[in-house]
C-alpha cells in the first residue's frame, strides 16, 4: 500500500458521443447507444481557445482536450497560485492523425511548398498537453503517454503518483482522441478489429469487434488535504494505481489474460485492498472476441462468479482508445454519485466459452459505492488499472 499522500479528484471534465458535458454523459450511459458512427456531433472548438484562428491552428483531438479540460478547470475551482506545483499529465493513442492525413494530401496534391507550417506542432501527440498547460499555466510537469488504449489510465495513475510522491499538488489529466480518419478507419477495419454488425457488444457471444469512437475527458486530481482546506466539491479519491505489460504481442493479449489479472491485482494491493474489498469493476470490455474472452477469464480467477458489479460503458460510447480509460473513470465516478451502474449495453447472449462473472445487463444496478475498478488494456500489452474510491472523509 502507498504511504504517500492522499489524492482527491476535484474536477470532471467529459467530451463524448454519448454525451458532452459530465450529466449528459451520464445521461448517455444510461440510454440506447447511438445510431451509426460513433462521432461527437456539432462540435464548436472555438469558445475554447483565445481566437477562432488559433482554434483552427489545432487538430480535433487537442480541441477535444481543451473542450473537456475547461469543464474540469471550472469544476475544479481556484487551485492556488503555485504554477510551479500543478502538472499535465496526458494520454493519446496515436495524436493528430487528421492532419497528419490532410498535409499528406496536400503534398502529392499541390507540393511540399503548400504543406502547413502549422503540420507538426499538430500532429504531436504532446500537442494536447502543451495546449493544457499554456492555456492555464501550469508550469510544473508536462508530459503525454501514448500507450494505445491504456494511455489516459497510465496518464491517471502518473498523476496521481507524482501528487503521492510530493512532487506536484495537482496534476491535470486524462486522454482525448480523434482518428476516425480514412486511413485511421480503414487500418482497423483491415486488421479485423471493428465490428462488421457495426454494433457493441462487450462480452456477447455474437461480438465482432469495436466501435470506434472519439472525444476526451480530463480529471483535475489534488492533494486531499488541500482539497479539503478549501472546501472543494470531491468527486471520489484515487485509492491504487496498476501497471505492467503482458509482454507477449503486438495486439492478442496474454493467454488467459494473465496480464490483466497481475494489473488488477498490482493496482489492489496498491490501494491496500484485498479482492473482496472491489465492489464494481468497469471493464475495458471492448466487444472483441480475443480481449472480451482474457479479460473475462480474468476477471473470473481473481474474482470468481460471485464478485462485484462488472459494465463495460463501450457498449454506449464504443472504444475511443487513448481517451477510454478518461472516460471510464469519469464513469465508475459518476455511478458513485447516482448509486447505480449503468447497464453493458449491446449485451444480449451469453458466451458460453467464456468464464461467468457478475455482469450488469439489461438495466442499470443499485449499488452501495465502494473500491470500484476501471481496466484498460492496450495494443503493445500495455495494461493499466485504477482503483478509485468514494469522496470519503
């Protein structure tokens, strides 16, 4: 168990197709998912920046940053005048791939003359989390991990490492994503990952892949003693932190998921927590048939079929990569405050081939809060794990 301070999360930010503001998420979450692509629609960046030409200046993942983080900043309230202790941590997958696709054009097109000047300062993947740190001026660490699908969980738990460890007293932070580019779209169609049914369905027996999504959400993390000195509005507490890697593929995950299980269980006792003190889980739960069955197999040998409440949320939101972990626990949060869980939408028929264990279907759960987790697993066998506690004294 770390014994280092504790930490407070202050400040919810969330952009998503399920819904683009914190209570319209929820609202999301507990709704049919959406029809199609799962886009952000009408989507206006401009009042997040200082001018419509800068605003224009960045690719839609980083506006998607910006958008999420500034619900976030104004939920958290006023966190000092100490620059020098509040921190970015980020998460992206794979950064600004619509410009990078549109400068490509523009080369064969009209000539590398014509290529935006603008192009790289874009399509960084750090670009999400300099903007952050500019706009607020947050002068302490500025860092972006771009560890596929685990990105925002791995920029959560750093966050909350570095606060732990005394190094900041805030730390910004979360994931945002955009690549529902042609190139983006047709890459993990070829490579079997998106659904063909064109529907999510975590851990059905009929699941054929992802729906890919985009958007953002940022988590405004505190050092708690400073939360509670200035009377902040706590949304929950960052109890354990898990990280490793399955260190066997590019894109399968370890037989029997046994990554997945040591991450949840690194996390756990990170929190000082036995397994019989997690009462929900918030799967990656992603509607492929290989992660879906490891994470399942998991789930089941550290929990049994009797364990806690699992959703997996992409049956709503479908899978937005590096931003997913944000998400999720802006969703495991939100289940805290309205006492339910919300359904695994998509869900129709079990899986035979599949251990049981304790899935919400159907509608959403009464639940009593208490250590939930939220998973995620990454190409490259990155895996992370958060647990995350209710706004306790």
């Amino acid at each position: 168990m770390s014994d280092g301070r504790r930490v407070a999360i202050v400040g919810l930010g969330v952009i998503s197709c399920a819904g683009t503001s914190v209570d319209a998420f929820w609202d999301g979450l507990n709704s049919d998912p959406p029809e199609g692509e799962r886009r952000v629609a009408d989507f206006d960046p401009a009042p997040f920046y200082d001018s419509p030409k800068n605003a224009r200046r960045a690719d839609r993942s980083q506006q998607f940053a910006m958008a999420s983080t500034a619900q976030a900043m104004a939920d958290a309230g006023d966190l000092g005048t100490n620059p020098d202790r509040q921190g970015v941590i980020y998460g992206t997958g794979v950064g600004g791939l619509q410009t990078f696709e549109d400068q490509v054009l523009v080369l064969d097109r009209k000539g590398a003359r014509r290529v935006s000047p603008f192009m790289v300062p874009m399509m960084m993947p750090n670009a999400p989390g300099a903007a952050i740190s500019m706009r607020y001026g947050l002068a302490g660490p500025c860092e972006v991990l771009t560890t596929a699908c685990a990105a925002a969980t791995h920029a959560i738990g750093y966050g909350t490492r570095l606060i732990r460890a005394d190094v900041v007293d805030v730390a910004v932070t979360g994931g945002c994503e955009s690549v529902m580019t042609p190139v983006g779209t047709a890459g993990f169609a070829n490579m079997t990952a998106l659904s063909s049914s064109g529907v999510s369905m975590p851990f059905d027996v009929n699941r054929d892949g992802f729906m890919m999504t985009e958007g953002s959400a940022t988590l405004v993390l505190e050092e708690w003693d400073s939360a509670i000195a200035r009377g902040a509005n706590i949304h929950g507490e960052v109890l354990g932190v898990g990280s490793n890697a399955d260190a066997h593929h590019i894109t399968a995950p370890s037989p029997g998921g046994a990554g997945a299980l040591r991450c949840m269980q690194l996390a756990i006792d990170d929190a000082g927590l036995t397994p019989s003190d997690i009462v929900h889980v918030n799967a990656h739960g992603t509607s492929t048939p290989l992660n879906d069955a490891a994470e399942a197999e998991a789930l089941n040998k550290l929990f049994g079929t009797d364990g806690p409440l699992v959703t997996s949320t992409k049956g709503v939101t479908g899978h937005a990569l590096g931003a997913a972990g944000a998400l999720e626990a802006v969703a495991v949060l939100l289940s805290m405050r309205h006492r339910k869980i919300p359904p695994t939408a998509g869900w129709t028929t079990p899986d035979p081939d599949i251990p049981e264990f304790n899935l919400v279907t159907g509608e959403a759960a009464d639940w009593e809060p208490g250590p939930s987790l939220s998973n995620s697993f990454g190409f490259g066998g990155h895996n992370g794990c958060l647990v995350l506690g209710p706004p306790t004294a």
